[in-house]
C-alpha cells in the first residue's frame, strides 16, 4: 500500500470515529434533556405541594368536594401514621444493620436476619401504599381517579429514580428549619 492509500484509509477511520462519537454525544444530550424535564416536572410539583400543603394541593389538583376532601385528610391521617411507623422501624433496622456491619467480626446471620427485615418493612411499606391508592381512588369520581392516577406516577417515578434521596436531617416531615447543633 502507498501512503496515499494509507493516509486515505486513516482519515476514513477517523471520519467514521467521529461519526460515531457525535452520535454518542447527540444520543446522550438528547435522553438526558428528556431525563431532565421529567425531573423538572417532578420539582414543579413537590414546590406546589410544599407551598400550599399536601391536602391542599389534592383538593386543587383533584377538584375535590367538601365531603371528599374531609375523608381525604382522615385517610391520609391514618395513612401517615401507619407509614411513619414503619418508617421508623426501617431507620432503626439500618442502625442495627450498620452496627452489626461493622463490628469487628460481624455475624453473616445476623446481618441476613436484618436485610431479610429491611425487605419485609420495605414490602409494608409499598403495600401501605398500594392500599392508600385504592382507599384514595374510592372516594374519587372517574374523572379524578384518572388525575390521582397520574399524581401517583410522578410520585412512584420519582420515589424510584431517587431510592436512597432520604430529606436532609431537619427536613423531614414537611419541617423547614435546621436543628441545632450539638457543641
């Protein structure tokens, strides 16, 4: 082969690596925007509900009645205690997994027994939610059920693109101002 053929061939690998680099590029710029506004719609909704309250925003968003809003607040009462519980029960798991982790010879046992509790409170969890679902959806006509519908699948979307997103320490439950710190 003459230089001529080779430099022809080099620059034809290079136009083609090129190609193919900016296809990559384009690909990913272009599913990262889509990944982005649907996060950006998510955020849209979490400031409405954190401005104007969670029962508040519902009764909005799902144009509920007077009757249907009172049962709605009633069901959502019981429905966050019962969640908080358990919640608190995965936090206390965690440390217990943690401690056992990282003892200096920790018990493969033990920590299987805890994972396997980790799961079972996590299964509650989800099955808490499943049944807040459908107690919410009796209470709505057709028009909303399809409103709640689609309020759930931001929320599932982003409880599952964001798992471990825990609220910062002085954030959670809807709290606003940072605690103070211990000297």
């Amino acid at each position: 082969m003459d230089t001529l053929n080779k430099r022809r061939i080099l620059i034809g690998v290079i136009v083609l690596l090129l190609v193919i680099n900016i296809s990559a590029l384009a690909a990913f710029l272009f599913t990262n925007n889509a990944r982005q506004k649907g996060y950006d719609e998510i955020k849209k909704t979490k400031e409405k509900v954190e401005i104007s309250g969670v029962h508040r925003y519902l009764r909005e968003e799902l144009k509920l009645t007077d009757e249907q809003f009172i049962k709605f607040k009633e069901v959502g009462r019981i429905n966050f205690q019962q969640s908080r519980d358990i919640t608190l029960k995965l936090d206390e798991k965690r440390i217990e997994f943690i401690n056992e982790l990282t003892k200096e010879t920790p018990d493969d046992e033990r920590l299987d027994a805890i994972a396997r509790e980790i799961g079972d409170l996590h299964y509650s969890l989800k099955k808490k939610t499943i049944n807040h679902f459908f107690e919410l959806k009796e209470i709505c006509n057709p028009e909303q059920q399809e409103s709640l519908k689609k309020l759930f699948m931001k929320m599932i979307q982003h409880e599952d693109q964001h798992p471990m997103n825990r609220p910062e320490r002085g954030k959670r439950h809807g709290r606003n101002q940072e605690r103070p710190k211990a000297d």
